[in-house]
C-alpha cells in the first residue's frame, strides 16, 4: 500500500515542533502541497524555508488559530497558492499544568480557544473549502482524553471534547463528501513532553505495552493513512496511536515474563 498526495493541498496548525512538524514533513515527502501555520512568524518562516530548500512546495503564515477572522483569511491565502484544500489538519494544543480548581482565568480562556475553537474554525472552513470537491478533516486529540490526569485535567477535558466533536462533525460534514476523524497520540516524544518524560519516563514506560515512547513520525504516518484514499470508508472514529499505552491494567507484565 503505497501513499501518494500529488496535487493534493495538505494545510496543517501547529505546524512548525513536534508531531506537527513531523505531519507536514511527511506529506511533503509524499508529494503533496503544504502549508503550515502557528503562532510565531520567525518559526512559520524557518520551515517553509526548510521544506523549499528541499524543494518540496511549502506554505506557511503566522495565525492565531482560535481567531474567526485571522484563520479565514489564512485559508484564503492556501486557496489562492495550491487552488484549493483537500485535508485540513486541525493539530495545535496547548498543555496547561494546573489542576482544574486551581487554573487562572485567562489560562482557561485561551486552552479552550486554542484546542476547542480552532476546531471548531477548522470545520467551518473544510466545510467552505470543500464544499463540493470532497476533502478530509483531521483532528487532534490525546490520550489524556481516554485517561486524565491530576495536573492537567483541562487539557484532557478540552480533547475529550475534541472526540465528540469529532465524531458530530462526521454526520454533518458528510453531505459535503468530507471526512472527519481523529487521532489520539499516547505518549510521544516532543519538545513539549520531554520535561515530564525526563521527570517520570521510567513510570510511564511501564504503562505502554510496548514499553518504549512513540516518535512524532509514527503519529504523522498514522495520520498520513487517514487521509489517504485508503480511510475511504472511516469517518467518526478516533485512532489511537499510544503503543497499548494502559491496554490492560498491568502492560508491562508481559516484559517481567518474557
């Protein structure tokens, strides 16, 4: 099964670290056009620049995703570079540590701007954008939505939100020949998770069954099938890519038998 995305026109938020990053740099390899935004400018410029050198054909501009207007006019400037947009991946997040009681307003505000109303944007625009064509939306969640944590229990919140969204968005967008989907990372190694890994690896090692953390390129590649002609008949579902992260209640028993 091979994956192919030419003249396709892949847009991805949060698109410049981690598993964003890794996203659009997999897409490029497979052919397609790119565009990625996030919020600072000078990081959006770095890996356009980037992705160009290697003559991949890459877009990108500095946005703020939770912002009506900003976010449309984004997907104007895509339209109007590629032609169109066939996949919108709706990827940026914010991991606020706090417990929920103890959260500061403003935090608040902008975890759920930035991981429920971008989505909620992303949407609206597949919607305009696809209309017609067909296309695939794409959104992220987490696995602290299956199980929270204390410390983060807004973040989890937001991206268990995210996963019922996910699966509404797929009845309503269907007319309009989109497909909606989600994916769920485990615990993958990031810029972002990489204090808390080196903080408590070794414990949350033992709660994957395969007893080692995911890379940002096994996310995108998962992320690479759903949009692919080859997820034609999956729409409203959410792909867990966690390494059987708390598959049973003791994973890492097999390693100590073994």
């Amino acid at each position: 099964m091979q994956l192919d995305f030419t003249g396709k026109t892949v847009v991805v938020t949060g698109g410049t670290s981690g598993i964003g990053l890794a996203i659009a740099e997999l897409f490029a390899r497979l052919n397609a056009n790119i565009s990625i935004c996030a919020r600072s400018a000078e990081n959006v410029e770095k890996v356009v620049e980037t992705l160009r050198s290697r003559d991949f054909k890459a877009h990108g501009k500095s946005v703020d995703v939770a912002d009506s207007q900003s976010m449309f006019a984004y997907a104007d400037e895509v339209e109007a570079e590629f032609g169109g947009i066939d996949v919108w991946i709706s990827n940026a997040g914010v991991y606020p540590q706090y417990q929920i009681v103890d959260t500061p307003e403003d935090v608040w505000n902008q975890t759920l701007r930035t991981n429920m109303t971008s989505i909620y944007l992303g949407a609206r625009i597949a919607r305009e954008k696809m209309a017609g064509r067909g296309g695939v939306l794409l959104n992220a969640s987490s696995f602290a939505s299956v199980m929270p944590s204390v410390g983060s229990g807004l973040y989890a919140a937001t991206k268990a939100a995210v996963i019922s969204m996910t699966k509404t968005l797929a009845a309503e967008l269907a007319p309009y020949g989109i497909r909606v989907n989600c994916y769920i990372p485990g615990v993958i190694d990031t810029p972002m998770t990489r204090p808390l890994l080196e903080k408590n690896g070794e414990a949350m090692r033992k709660t994957i069954a395969m007893n080692r953390f995911g890379s940002s390129e096994e996310v995108a590649k998962a992320v690479a099938f759903l949009a692919s002609p080859h997820a034609g008949y999956i729409s409203g579902t959410s792909l867990e890519i966690s390494g059987g992260k708390f598959c049973t209640q003791n994973p890492d028993a097999g390693w100590a038998q073994a």
